[in-house]
C-alpha cells in the first residue's frame, strides 16, 4: 500500500550554488517517471474526472493522510491522457526538501515530457533559476502539467518559495498538482478567492462501497452488501484500512464477524501506521497526538489543558501536518476513528499512568464549555463515576438521563443502593450519585421513592455555605418527581413542580438558559393540572410556554402532550376547530411512538372524538370512544375518562335527533368536574349538538328536519368560516384580511363551497345555506 510515485533510489547530491545539469543530465531517473498503470488499482473515474477539470486551472491539491490513495488516484488520471499538455511527475522528498535535488528533478521530468528547455548549466540553484525556469515556460503556447507527489516542504522554505514564484509567473503556462499528506505550503487561501483552485481531500478520496466492494474482490473476497458497508463505515473508506482488512480477511470463514470485529487493535493496521505516521514525529508531537487521541473532538484550548501548555503550542504544527485530523468548523477537529484506536493503543503502552488523568483534565474543561455529554463520557471512562454525578447534577443535566431530550448521556454506573444491603464502601455522603441513582430507576414507583428519600436527607446535611449546590441538588430532585409522577399522581407531580418554578427562579438566568427542557416538564405538569382543576386562564399560558420550550429541547412526547392539553383545554371552551387543529398537530410527524407511561393518548382520542361529534359524524364518535378504555387502564385519569364518559352521552343525544344538551347532564358528572368548569362545559356540550355540521348532518334526507331531499358534502372547518363571513357581505379580500388567508386561498375555498352547494353566485350560497341550516 505505497502511496506514492515510484521508489526512491540513491540520491545524488548538489551543493546549494553548484551549477544545475542541464535537462538531459543523468539524475535519478525513477524519481520524475511516469509510473505504470498497476493491476491492483481499483479505477475510481469520478475523481479522475475531478482532476481533469482541475488542470484546467493552475493549481489542484490532493491532500489525504498516508494509505488514502493519492498516487494510485493520480496514477490513474495520468493513464487517462486528459491533460491539456505533457505531464511532468517528480516524486519528492516530504519534508526534508533540498533545493539542489529539487530542482534538478524538475528540469529532468519536464524534459522528460518533451518540454523543449534550453541548458540551465550556468545557472546556480537560487531565485535566478526559478526566474529563467519561469520566463522559459511563461513563452510556451501550450501549458504543462507538473505532479508533485509527496510535496511538503516548510512553509517559507527555500523550495515553497521558489514553487510559488514558479506558479505566479508562468502565465498559466504551468498547472500544477500537488499531491500531500498536509496543505502544501503554497498561499492556498489566494487562489480559493479566485476560484483557480481544484481541492480533493480526506472526505472525497474516502472509498465509496462499490469501490470497497471491488477492492475486496480482488482478494477473492465476495461479501453481501451489508458487510462491504460495514467494513466502508469502519474504516471510513480509508484505502489502506480497507486493503489491510482484505488481507486479513482472506480465509475468513465469517467475513462479518471479522468485520464486526476489525478495528484500529489489528496487528497490521497498528504496525503500518506507528511506522509510517507515529514513529516520524518529533517527541512533543507524539506526546500530543497519543494524549488527544482519547477526545472524540479537539480544538487547540482543549488540547492544551489534556496535554499540557508545552504540548498544546504544538497543536496549529499538528493540524497542518497530519491530515488524519478532519476539520469540523470552528477550530474543532476529529481525528479518524482508526488511527485514533491506534494512538489510544499506543497511549496505553508508552504512558500508561496518564490516561486517566487526561479523561479527568477532559472532562472538566469539556463541563466548563458546557458540553456535558462528552464530559460525563470521559468522567466514566477514568472509571469515576461519582465525578460523573456530580457533573450531571452541577450542570443541571438530569433532563438528558431522563430522556427529556434529543441528546442522551452515557448511561453512569447505579453505585447507590439501600443502606440495609449496602456494603459500607459503596455509601456515600454526597446527594448526587442517589439523585442520579433514583432518575435511573424512576419508572420503578418504590426505588425511586426510597432513592429520592435518601437524596433529600443527604441535600438537607449539606453545608450552609454551598447554598448553590443545594439549590441544583433540590431541583433535580423535583424535575426527578415530576418525570415520575405527571403520569400516576397529579397532585405530587404539581407539587414538584411548584417547587421546581420556584427553585429556577432562585438560581441564575445563565444555569437554566441551555436546560428548556425542565421549563418543559414544568410547565407542562403546572398547566394539565390547572387545566384539570379547572382553571383555563392559567392552564392555557403554561401550556403554550410549555410546547414552546418542548420544541427548543426537540422533545417530541413533551411538544405532543402540551399539544393534547391545549386541544382539550379548547374542546371544554366549546371551540372545535381550534381543539381539531391542535389535535392533528399533535399526530403529525416527526413525533416519537406511544409509550406505556405517555398520558396524551387517551386524552387525544376524548379530543377527536369530541370533535368528530361537533361535525356530525357519530360514527367516528364512537369508534374513537372505543379506544379510550385500552389507554385509560394503563394509566387512569380521571378528568379526562369523565370528560369521555360525557361525549358518550352527548353523541347518544345526537342520535335522539336533540339539538340542545339538558340541563341535568352535567349533575351526575362527578367528583372529576370542578365547580369552576360547569358553566363553560355545560355551554361547549350545548355547542357541540348544534355546530352548522351537526345540523347539515340531522338535516339529512327523512329526518324531517330541513330539506328532506338533499344531500349536501360537509363543508371543511375554513369552508364554514369563508361562508359565514360570505354571509355578511365582506368581499374577498376582507375576508382574506380577517382570516390571515391569501386572496387566492379564499377564492379557493369559496369554488369548493359553491361546488358542495350546487350554486354560482354568492348570494345563491348564502340562501341555500340558510335553508340547509348550516347559518
């Protein structure tokens, strides 16, 4: 898996102001041949067509790391004979590029390729050289392709100075492609702002699965598809990788097994990597490179505080000479994932008692900058997870181990247990692990009681002076609560959240600015039960706030449950449109599966089933109502299998052809209605029986109410709204204007109304939908 043009051969040597041999003078020839076209190069014809387009400008750089198959790439391309002139290849000397060699390898391969070049005997190996070499290609009418492989000389070296004069002042006569392990040092940034420059790098030269795939079969190796793209995923399409693992593979009666196991521990993988990487750095880079390897992503601050002040100056050096390290944006960096195994094997091996010191250093600095998962993570993994408590608590992140939002922490090591089977060493004075330990078991009513127990003993025995610990351990013990009860006791779960409003008062705007999902869980707690005690003015802002916090936490059972309050908050105020739009909004996608402990559903199906009432469809009534039993047993609640229990009744009253609710259905409702709620429910079952809807649907043919002889479609809730304002003699576009609708979308509806009511005029509208009752 050489990734380079040709082999180098013995040198020979020049002293810096020695004259140059002319073109035809002997010079390692291998070191500027074409190379041929291999039997093992696996053809990749969408980057060879990247290339092509590139030398059409002056400059194109391949940079990948070492294996990622830069040179078979530019093997290939070369073979394809697409450039727009002769191609001169010179195979370089990485870093330790001399002048005296450079230079004569050019000239060389350049009259290699047929450039006709006059004799350079005289000229010394300096800026003048460079000049001649300049003017002499700048005359050409054809321009010339100069590959440089392995190019990465110092930046404001002898040789990349002379290289970028070399580019400026052919008049681009010369195109250039460069092929290195890092950015050639060649003032990238000025033709990026011109657009003149062609970039292929880690991310394109990764292997696609059909270019692994066929990789593999030249082993003999014919896998299904979900190997090859695991082996792609595992390696990150990383040439080298992937032929490693094509060797080992070979013999393999399990291929998947194999591949399920391969990673950056195989003998071969490590011991191409140390040598062709790791052993070529200088002491403080390697020390830099193992000690970061144990971060999923580095910038230059996090590297200092893992590895040191000495090590951390080294980082830009590190950056721009490996490109195993992907930029993310931003000053951040991943290494890739493979060679990261390798670094953290060989961490192991040479420093072997600072590992857990720099997961420490990391996660603290990680906690600081408030990037709690990876912190917990790298707690764990220098096996404290007492530390990893206390950072989930200090940081106010029980909402991420109950699940309350779309980033979960590592799951942290239960090392609390009861004090009558606890053995004295795993006790602990501190609240935090027994808070972490109850949001563990907090679908377990008994341990989380006997947990939280604990936890308020221990918060109550801390000092005086560390009243802001006190104040976040207290509040992760409500937001525990209130996660554990909302759905099995209301009154306890509107206590911890009284508590828990109260306590966020208490502490900084800054602690709770990155945690929306408690005010979630809050508000959304604080308003059901509002709502179920009656009170619809304070329910309805909670609950709004609530959804609204729901969605900046993009926690989907939280933004549903809000949403199914709000619709049965609206349903009990008699307005069925507005319940039936929150309704539909809580059942549109992206939204999680119902869960055993999710209280919305059966308070959702009451909700549609109401609403299908409110339109005249019995039949949809009853078969929602045929639902609510199922959800209700799980988790009983009574407000809203009251609230169920009353839209039975009032659809039976549909079918009794009453228009109007008696008075007495209220009386015998129960201990779940609140006296405040008699009123507006007594007037939203009266609204309910006699909707535009629910009287087209009693109008129907024979049942001697109305026009016994016609069917009419049943009108959209817009449609209704669009022909009751057609019915007060606003024009299209006040109509538009009340209903926060485009013209066009009110035109719209009114040819539908016109349709469903078999007319063409709008006063011929208004009358037939007085005589159809539906005004």
């Amino acid at each position: 898996m050489d990734d380079r043009l040709g082999r180098p051969p013995a040198e020979t040597v020049f002293t810096p102001e020695a004259p140059v041999p002319g073109p035809r003078t002997a010079v390692p020839e291998r070191r500027t041949a074409v190379p041929e076209l291999p039997g093992w190069l696996v053809p990749r014809p969408r980057l060879a067509e990247r290339l092509s387009r590139g030398v059409l400008g002056p400059l194109t750089v391949v940079v990948g790391p070492v294996g990622a198959g830069k040179s078979a790439l530019a093997t290939e391309w070369l073979h394809t004979g697409r450039a727009p002139g002769p191609v001169a290849c010179v195979r370089c000397e990485g870093r330790e590029e001399r002048p005296d060699v450079f230079w004569p390898r050019i000239l060389t391969a350049l009259s290699g390729a047929g450039v006709d070049l006059p004799a350079f005997d005289d000229v010394p190996v300096n800026e003048l050289l460079v000049a001649r070499l300049s003017a002499e290609l700048a005359l050409r009418g054809t321009p010339v392709v100069l590959v440089l492989d392995d190019f990465q000389p110092e930046p404001g070296s002898p040789v990349a100075e002379g290289v970028v004069s070399l580019l400026r002042h052919t008049s681009s006569m010369l195109r250039l492609v460069v092929l290195s392990r890092r950015d050639p040092p060649l003032h990238l940034h000025r033709y990026r702002l011109s657009r003149e420059l062609t970039e292929l790098r880690t991310a394109d030269l990764a292997f696609t699965d059909a270019e692994t795939a066929s990789l593999l079969s030249q082993h003999g190796l014919d896998v299904a598809r979900h190997v090859v793209r695991a082996l792609r995923r595992r390696t990150a399409g990383w040439a080298a990788g992937i032929r490693l693992a094509a060797m080992s593979m070979q013999g393999q009666r399990h291929p998947d097994r194999f591949i399920a196991r391969f990673a950056g521990d195989d003998e071969a993988i490590v011991t191409y990597l140390v040598e062709e990487v790791l052993d070529v750095q200088s002491p403080e880079m390697r020390r830099l490179l193992l000690t970061t390897s144990v971060l999923e992503h580095v910038n230059a601050e996090l590297a200092t505080e893992v590895a040191g002040e000495e090590a951390g100056r080294y980082f830009a050096t590190l950056v721009r000479q490996n490109s195993f390290l992907q930029p993310l944006g931003q000053g951040w960096f991943r290494c890739h994932r493979m060679f990261a195994d390798v670094l953290q094997l060989r961490l192991q091996h040479e420093l072997p008692g600072s590992v857990a010191g720099v997961h420490r250093r990391a996660a603290a600095w990680l906690a600081e900058h408030a990037c709690l998962a990876a912190a917990v993570g790298h707690a764990l993994a220098a096996d404290d997870a007492h530390y990893a408590a206390r950072l989930v608590v200090e940081q106010l992140g029980i909402g991420q181990l109950l699940g309350l939002t779309a980033t979960r922490l590592p799951d942290i090591p239960d090392q609390w247990s009861p004090a009558e089977t606890s053995p004295a060493e795993t006790r602990t004075e501190d609240p935090e692990p027994v808070l972490v330990a109850a949001a563990a078991r907090y679908t377990d009513a008994d341990a989380v009681a006997e947990a939280l127990a604990e936890a308020a003993r221990l918060t109550d025995a801390l000092p005086d002076t560390e009243t802001d610990r006190t104040l976040r351990c207290r509040l992760t013990h409500a937001v525990i609560r209130m996660a554990a009860d909302h759905s099995r006791d209301l009154a306890a779960a509107r206590a911890a959240a009284a508590e828990s409003r109260a306590l966020c008062a208490r502490l900084p705007a800054h602690a709770l600015a990155e945690r929306p999902e408690i005010r979630a869980l809050t508000q959304f707690v604080l308003g059901r039960a509002e709502l179920r005690a009656g009170d619809l003015r304070a329910a309805e802002p909670l609950l709004t706030s609530g959804l609204k916090a729901a969605g900046a936490t993009e926690n989907g059972a939280l933004r549903r449950g809000c949403l199914v309050e709000l619709a049965l908050l609206e349903a009990v105020r008699g307005r069925f449109r507005a319940a039936g739009e929150f309704a539909t909004l809580a059942t549109r996608p992206p939204l999680p599966t119902w869960t055993a402990r999710d209280s919305s559903n059966a308070t959702l199906l009451v909700v549609r089933a109401w609403v299908a009432l409110a339109r005249g469809e019995p039949a949809v009534v009853r078969a929602e109502l045929g639902h609510v039993g199922a959800a209700l047993h799980a988790l009983p609640d009574p407000f809203t299998a009251g609230v169920a229990s009353l839209v039975g009744r009032l659809v039976n009253l549909a079918g009794q052809g009453l228009s109007a609710a008696p008075d007495a259905l209220l009386d015998t409702a129960g201990p779940w209605l609140p006296p405040t709620l008699r009123q507006p429910l007594a007037r939203a079952c009266a609204a309910s029986l006699d909707t535009p809807c629910a009287r087209a649907h009693r109008s129907a043919p024979g049942d001697g109410h109305g026009t016994a002889d016609v069917t009419v479609e049943r009108l959209t809730a817009r449609e209704e709204d669009v022909l009751g304002r057609l019915s007060q003699m606003m024009t299209t576009e006040e109509i538009a204007e009340d209903l926060f609708l485009s013209v066009n979308t009110v035109k719209t509806h009114l040819k539908s109304v016109y349709r469903k009511l078999a007319v063409s005029r709008r006063s011929a509208a208004v009358r037939r939908a007085r005589e159809l009752q539906l005004l």
